[in-house]
C-alpha cells in the first residue's frame, strides 16, 4: 500500500493529518511537505491519526520529530493518535515515546487543550 495523507479539520482549530500506509524513506518527505504546508499558521495545532500506518522506519520517525520542532517553535502543539502495537514499538524502542503526545485515538487526543 501507498502511503496516503489526507486532511481534514475538528473544531475549526484543529488540523486533522490521518495517515494511511508505510512511512519510510520514500514516503517521509510528502509528510515534510504537509509540515511545511501549515509553517505559516501560527500556534498550529495538529493531530495525526496514524492508525492506518502499518510501518515506521528511521526516516518516518525524522520527519515526525521534524514536525514536532517545527509546531512547537511556533508555540502549537503535535499529538500522535491510535498508534498501531508495531509503530508503538518502535516508539519504544526509540524512546521517542517520551517526546510525543501518544493517544489511543483522534478523540483522546483532541480533548485536550
């Protein structure tokens, strides 16, 4: 499967990236390019639903973390939400699971402010 993203919003305020497939070295500059979209938003709130992402490699995890510089220089905020039990390893195994804002699902991680 391709990897996909497609955009949406919640609450007028919230920007809603669900990702759908494989995010690794050949799919992880689409997903910088969908950071670098929102750098003129100020205080950009982003949610990314990655329960469809079925792997994430070194390269993904990159782009991840370069997204999650980017919102928070801008004083926003980035949260993972309804991590596959593989991606979360990963995360793990990483421990990046200590940087980000891991949700079990789109709704969780909306609620809070």
């Amino acid at each position: 499967m391709d990897f996909q993203i497609s955009e949406s919003h919640l609450d007028g305020q919230i920007i809603l990236l669900t990702l759908s497939g494989r995010l690794t070295a050949a799919s992880a500059p689409q997903l910088r390019g969908e950071f670098k979209h929102f750098e003129a938003v100020a205080q950009p709130k982003i949610i990314l639903d990655m329960s469809a992402v079925q792997f994430l490699d070194s390269s993904g995890l990159a782009a991840l973390v370069s997204g999650l510089k980017s919102t928070r220089e801008r004083s926003g905020w980035l949260r993972l939400a309804g991590v596959t039990p593989q991606v979360a390893n990963i995360f793990k195994l990483s421990q990046l699971e200590r940087v980000f804002a891991i949700f079990p699902d789109v709704a969780s991680a909306s609620n809070r402010s």
